[in-house]
C-alpha cells in the first residue's frame, strides 16, 4: 500500500489536524510540490524517545560552547 500523499499547499492549510491523522493512525504521509516528493512526516516510537540518550562528542564542553566568554544577544 502506498503511503497517502497531500501537497503542500494543502499541507499548509491542513497542518495541525494532518499530525493529529498522522499520530493517531501511525501511517506516514509524503508532503509533494508539483507533484514531486519533499518531506515525509512520520509518527514517533514513543518507546524509541523514553530510550534514548545524548552524548556530547567534544573534548572539552564550556570551550566547545563558549560559556567563559560574555555573550551579546543584541549583536
């Protein structure tokens, strides 16, 4: 069975009760443009979320995300 498709314009309009669908009978959904594929919106494995973790890849956290340094929001 192939997966529904809806255009974007319609994925604009629609958006909210399209995730709803989307969550509530876990099938995905392509989103096109002209006709052509561009994003699919898939339902989440609540399962695979509470098992997950992140693990930071830098040597050294405060130099890799600058908390020594004063920082200007206005900038």
């Amino acid at each position: 069975m192939a997966e529904p498709t809806v255009p974007a314009s319609v994925f604009k309009a629609r958006c909210l009760a399209l995730l709803d669908e989307v969550a509530t009978t876990h099938r995905s959904l392509v989103v096109t443009k002209h006709g052509i594929p561009v994003a699919r919106v898939v339902p989440i494995d609540h399962a695979v979320l509470d098992a997950g973790s992140v693990t930071l890849l830098a040597d050294d956290d405060d130099d890799y995300f600058g908390t020594e340094a004063a920082w200007d929001a206005r900038r």
